[in-house]
C-alpha cells in the first residue's frame, strides 16, 4: 500500500489514521517535496510499483486523472470533481459541506477518532479548532490540555519547516509507534523547534520601519518567512510587513502580509496581480501575499509592491 501525504500535520496524522484503521503493516508512505504541490520522478516511481494509492490532504486532483491504479483520494480543500473513474474521492467540499481538516475527513470516513484527528485541525486552523466540540473532546479522552497539543503540532510541522523530507514521511512511524506523551519529549523534533525559534528571533533583530511597515530582511534554509510576518503583525503590533528570505534553497522568498485593517486601503490582488504580469511567481489572498523569486530580481519585485504603498 502507498500513502502520500501533505507534509504537515494535517496530512501526517491522516496518513497514520488511515494505516490505524486498516491496520497495515506492509506500507510505503511518501510526501511531495516541501512546498511544491506536484508529484515528482520518486512518487511516480512509487505509484507504479503500488496497486492502491491514498492519497491524503494534497490539493491535487489534476495529478491523477490519468493514473490507471486503484486510488483513494481523501481531502477537504475545495476543488473539481475527479473523472478517473479508478479514483474514489472523498471530500466533503464536492457537496458543499466544510470539514476543518482532512483528518476529520479520514475520521468520519473510517469511524476512527482519536487524539491524532484533533491534531490535524489544530495543524490547519490553529487556536480556532478549540472552538470545534469535537477537538476538545478527543484531547480531554488523551488527557492533554490545549498547550500540549499546540506544541505537539508545532513539533511535528517542524519537519517541514526545516525543510527535511525524509523526516516529514519518517514522523507518520514515529507517532504510530509512540504515545503522544513520548512525543512531547522527542528530542530531535525539540531540537528542530530550538533551530527555528533562533533563526525567527535572529531574523526579527533586523526589523526596520519603511513607510510605516515592518521590513525585515533574512537568510536562511528554514521555511519561516510566513511565521516571521505572522509575529510581525499579530504580535508585535505592526499594520503591515514585508519580509524577505535572500536565499532560501537558491531562490528568494517574500512575503507581505498586512492587518485586517488595511485590507479595504491596499486591494492586495491588485499587487498579487502586477507581480505576475512581470513573469513573478505570486499568490495569497486578501491579507496576504507571497512570491518567489530568483535572487538578482528581488528589488524588482519589492519596487512593485512598494508602488501600491503610497
């Protein structure tokens, strides 16, 4: 059997629940590469080598219209229904129902609920899965409280984070075969935290103020410059933050995020937009924007942005 998975919280504890549900032993779980949403040449090899494929809280129906294998494909994001009739898509959004995570997707689905289901939400949504019922209620079965399980799922993402692949399938057999207790004393996944707190607080020491929004300009191979906006804005008090990863992995990350309430005085579409007229590769939403970039064109791309600053 094949799983391939997100690779963060949610789409690890749906992997781990669904081999707990049918009870597998014999297994191969696989995650795309950290941040691309695409399968590459090792998941391909992988699928035809398997006869049934899970594939689990990965947005990406387009990848297996034309896979001839037995697939399940269970999900929560909104997206188009599959016309491989060898895929069998579950997904509460095709019928215009919302699920929090993909993990209540693959709980429902199999009547398997536990701790790990929680842990998936509070991956996606953070502090406002304590407002679903449900969420408590399995934490309170596992006896943790609501620290717990935020730092719980801030050790598991920290695979991600610091961008390891093989550690990110690796944790889906660390979790099945550890209480979440154990977890919480995992020593290489603390170390990982300890790493990236440094680097978000080193890179936090340079926060400069321009036209009235924190700039703060880093390098680093963590993928953090999101964490680094978020603290910006949310904690720090700033209406608005640009922040910029020189160097990440042989590219350049930048990342604008903006408070609530500048969303009606900078219409960030419009930017997302401008970007990718001059060939950017851009995206986000109304409060957020982000962009990668070759290293020599980031004062290009921060010139654009600027422009709709006044």
């Amino acid at each position: 059997m094949l799983l391939i998975h997100h690779w963060d919280t949610d789409g690890i504890t749906s992997a781990a629940l669904v081999i707990k549900a049918l009870r597998l032993e014999d297994f191969t779980n696989l995650s795309p590469p950290i941040g691309e949403f695409r399968f590459d040449k090792r998941i391909r090899k992988a699928i035809e080598k398997s006869e049934k494929i899970y594939i689990l809280d990965l947005n990406l129906p387009h990848e297996v219209e034309n896979i001839e294998k037995e697939i399940i494909f269970i999900d929560h994001h909104i997206q188009p229904r599959i016309k491989n009739p060898k895929v069998k898509q579950i997904n509460p959004a095709l019928e215009g129902n919302e699920a929090p995570s993909a993990s209540f997707v693959v709980s429902s689905h199999f009547s398997l609920w536990n701790a790990w289901s929680a842990l998936g939400v509070i991956g996606d949504i953070g502090s406002k899965a304590f407002e679903i019922p449900k969420v408590g209620e399995l934490l309170r079965k596992e006896g943790l409280t609501k620290e717990e399980a935020l730092r719980l799922v801030q050790l598991i993402d920290s695979n991600y984070i610091v961008m390891e692949r093989e550690s990110v399938e690796k944790a889906v057999g660390i979790l099945l075969s550890s209480t979440l207790r154990e977890l919480l004393e995992y020593e290489p996944w603390i170390k990982n935290v300890e790493a990236i707190e440094k680097a978000i607080q080193d890179a936090f020491s340079s926060v400069e103020l321009k036209k009235g929004f924190a700039f703060i300009e880093f390098t680093s191979p963590f993928n953090i410059i999101s964490k680094i906006a978020r603290k910006a804005v949310w904690e720090a008090g700033y209406e608005g933050a640009i922040v910029v990863n020189r160097d990440f992995h042989g590219k350049s990350q930048i990342y604008f995020r903006i408070s609530s309430k500048l969303k009606e005085r900078i219409n960030m579409s419009e930017i997302i937009g401008a970007l990718k007229e001059k060939g950017f590769n851009a995206g986000g939403k109304s409060e957020v924007l982000g962009c990668v970039c070759e290293r020599d064109r980031i004062s290009e791309a921060l010139e654009i942005i600027n422009s709709y600053l006044g």
